[in-house]
C-alpha cells in the first residue's frame, strides 16, 4: 500500500515538473513595435565577431524585388545599425569595413572612404581607447514615393561605447531598393565639428536620394 502511494506521489511530482516548463516556454516575452519608432537595440561586438566581420557580411533584401515600402522599415534599420558599427570601429579602432555591403554608388563609396580615413587619422593616437559597442535610441523611420521606386529616411541616435567613456552622434539616412537589395544612398552625421557638419555643411535637410548621382 505504501508502495502504491509512493508511486502516485512521484507520478504528481513529475507531472508539476513538466507543467513548470511548458508555461515558462509559452511565456516567452513579445516586444510590440510601433511603425514608426522602436525601441533601444544594443549592438555587442566582440573580437570573434571582429574576426569574421567579412565572413559574416549580409545581404540586405527587399521584401518585394521590384519595389521599397514601409514593409522594408525593419531590414533597412538593420543595415543602417551594421553600417553605423563598422564604421565606428574603422574609424577607432582601424578596422576594415566592407562599404560593398551598403553602398552602391561609386561617388557616395568614395566620399565614405575619405571620411573614414580623416577620422581615422585624427583619432589614431587614441586607439587603445577602442570603440566596444554601440547603442541605438529610438529611431525613426518614414517612406517617400516618387519617380524612382522610392525611399527610405531613417534618422538614428547612437550612443558609442569606448574602453573610456562613450559619446553621442545622430545619423540620417536615406535608402533605396537597387534590383531587389536595400542600399544606402546618401547618410549624414551632423554633430558640430564632425566630418559631414565640415564637408557638407550644418544643418543639411537630408532629402535628395539623388545627391550623390551628381559626379561634381
């Protein structure tokens, strides 16, 4: 008798065991996002990720070959994020950044390589101070149509975390869909003293998807 009731005890035990579990999958947290802004994502980096940032490098692809739309909002921050990431640590800490991944116009490629080369050489003598990672606040997003299939304006705060400190930029960007893939078509920096703020100018209204077709 004994016996049995130990047995049904087990059998309860178990079964509450089992229960815990499948509650604790099921209630996995679900993020809501609004359409046009979304919360903080933290980007780590970390030197096996460094190693293989070319193994790795993605393809961004539109949702529809044939066209951009809001649906392409989510895909596209992503590409502004990897972009933002390699680029701060070309710039800080001398690492290659594959400009391929995001841009296809030959003008704006060239104008990022001499930005990141100017920058770099302003900040090499500081390159034990390494960027480690970044943080994007919240975001914007909003689609334009016209003649050329549209585009995109995403306006991203970022917050640059170094061995020492950190500090704080905001970018624009624009981007397009080139034969199914999402690209950058023009991305300003306009933090006083910054490389863009100097070149191009202050307080640019970044709108001309087309600036850059432009070979003065």
């Amino acid at each position: 008798m004994k016996f049995t009731y130990l047995l049904v005890v087990l059998f309860t035990l178990s079964s509450c065991v089992k229960d815990t579990t499948s509650v604790h999958e099921k209630n996995t947290p679900v993020v809501a996002e609004d359409s046009n802004t979304y919360s903080a994502i933290n980007t780590k980096i970390t030197p096996s990720t460094e190693r293989n940032v070319f193994q790795n490098s993605p393809e961004y692809l539109a949702k529809n070959e044939g066209e951009l739309s809001e649906l392409d909002s989510e895909t596209a921050y992503e590409m502004c994020e990897r972009a933002l990431t390699d680029y701060y640590k070309a710039v800080w800490n001398g690492l290659d950044i594959e400009l391929d991944t995001f841009i296809d116009n030959d003008n704006l490629k060239q104008y990022t390589q001499k930005k990141i080369q100017s920058q770099y050489d302003v900040y090499k003598n500081f390159t034990k101070n390494s960027v480690q990672d970044i943080d994007i606040g919240a975001w914007e997003v909003k689609y334009t149509d016209d003649v050329n299939g549209g585009f995109l304006y995403l306006k991203l705060p970022v917050e640059i975390n170094k061995s020492v400190g950190s500090y704080g930029e905001v970018t624009e960007f624009l981007v397009r869909n080139v034969n199914g893939k999402l690209v950058l078509v023009d991305w300003y920096t306009g933090a006083k003293d910054s490389y863009d703020f100097m070149v191009r100018g202050e307080n640019l209204t970044i709108d001309n998807p087309n600036i850059w077709n432009d070979s003065e």
